[in-house]
C-alpha cells in the first residue's frame, strides 16, 4: 500500500511537471498544476486500488495516471481567444 501511494504521489508529480513544461502557455500557476496532479494521481491510485484491490501496483498506478490527466486537462485555457467578426452589411 505504501509502494502504491508514493508511486501515485511522484507519478502525478511527473505528469503535472510535463504538463507544466509542455503547456506553461494554457495552465495556470506551477503550485496549483502540479498539486492538481499529485491529488487527482492520489485519489485515481485510491479509487483503484478500492475497486481492484488484489490486482497489483500496475492497475493502481494506471488508475492514478488516468484521473491525474483528467484533473489536470480541466486547469487548460483555451489557446486563444475566439473573435467575431462582424458581417459587412
């Protein structure tokens, strides 16, 4: 269970370092990126495990990785802003 939770912990870390450094332009601060990943990496490894308890440290950590993504494509802006053109009467 430790193995489990501390690799849910550095695998979130890791993905919200890469999402930082890949999308720094569309993310917001680095503290809320990378916390948004490390909580959505605990609670996936956590949900996972509670869902597949006896399946090992794999499925747990895919879980993790899962709904860290998830929580973290939900901090993204959008790439640019959308402008309206007014129609020529």
């Amino acid at each position: 269970m430790f193995l489990e939770t501390s690799g849910s912990a550095v695998l979130g870390l890791l993905l919200g370092w890469a999402a930082f450094h890949r999308l720094s332009h569309r993310l917001p601060s680095r503290l809320l990126v990378l916390s948004t990943a490390v909580a959505g990496a605990l609670f996936g490894g956590f949900v996972t495990h509670s869902a597949l308890d006896p399946a090992g440290l794999l499925p747990s950590l895919l879980g993790a990785a899962v709904v860290s993504a998830a929580s973290l494509s939900l901090l993204l802006r959008p790439a640019r802003r959308l402008r309206r053109h007014s129609a020529p009467a």
